[in-house]
C-alpha cells in the first residue's frame, strides 16, 4: 500500500490513526511536530502527509509552505483538524492543502478519506 507521515502532536490521536491506516495496510510514520519535518520527507519519501494544523511549534500552514517549498516532487498533504466550522476547509485548500479531514475522525470513514487522498493528483511543484 502506501507510506503516509502523520504530523501530530497528540499520542492519542496518533496511536488511533496509526492502528487505522497499519489495519489497512498502509506504512505509517509519525512525527508529533514539525521539528525536522522536511529532512523526514526527504529521507521517507511518503506517499501522503496527514498534518494537524494546530501543532505547538509552527502552525500546519506554516509547515506546509516550507513543503511546497523545500520539496522538489509532488506531494499531496491533508490537513487533519479540529478546524471545521463554515469556511475552515476552504482556508485550507486556499493556503495549498489537497484536502481537508475533520476530527474527531469517523473512525469508519478515515481510511476511506485517506485511500481518497491517495488517489487525487498531486500537485505540481
């Protein structure tokens, strides 16, 4: 299947969407800020990142311009939040995020988005 990072600052959440992906699959490395996130990707090479936006550093938007940036290939990264009144998806796919998922996650929905994410075309650098 595929390799995805997960940035989140959670170990809860973490170890949740870890069992979720790992059951389904997927490779699944985590890293609970975003301390060190580009040498990560470019060591890694996933095939998707799953980033909370609200992390204790660097904020996820701040992080994902430093992807799309510093990143010399194509690839995809979902915000993974608790942003989710009226509007927060479309700040988000505004700012260069290629998706948008809630949480709390639906635990029976989750891998499906992921498989989701996975199969949209990533952007171009």
């Amino acid at each position: 299947m595929a390799t995805i990072l997960i940035v989140e600052d959670s170990p809860d959440n973490m170890k949740l969407f870890r069992t979720l992906l790992t059951l389904h699959g997927h490779d699944v490395l985590g890293m609970a800020g975003g301390d060190g996130l580009i040498q990560q990707i470019l060591e890694s090479r996933p095939d998707l990142v799953l980033m909370d936006i609200q992390l204790p550093e660097r904020d996820g938007f701040e992080l994902l311009q430093d992807i799309r940036r510093e990143i010399p290939t194509a690839l995809p990264v979902v915000a993974l939040t608790a942003h989710a009144m009226a509007g927060d998806r479309e700040r988000a796919m505004e700012a260069g995020f290629d998706g948008h998922i809630t949480k709390p996650i639906d635990i029976r929905a989750f891998p499906g988005q992921v498989t989701e994410a996975l199969r949209q075309e990533p952007p171009i650098p």
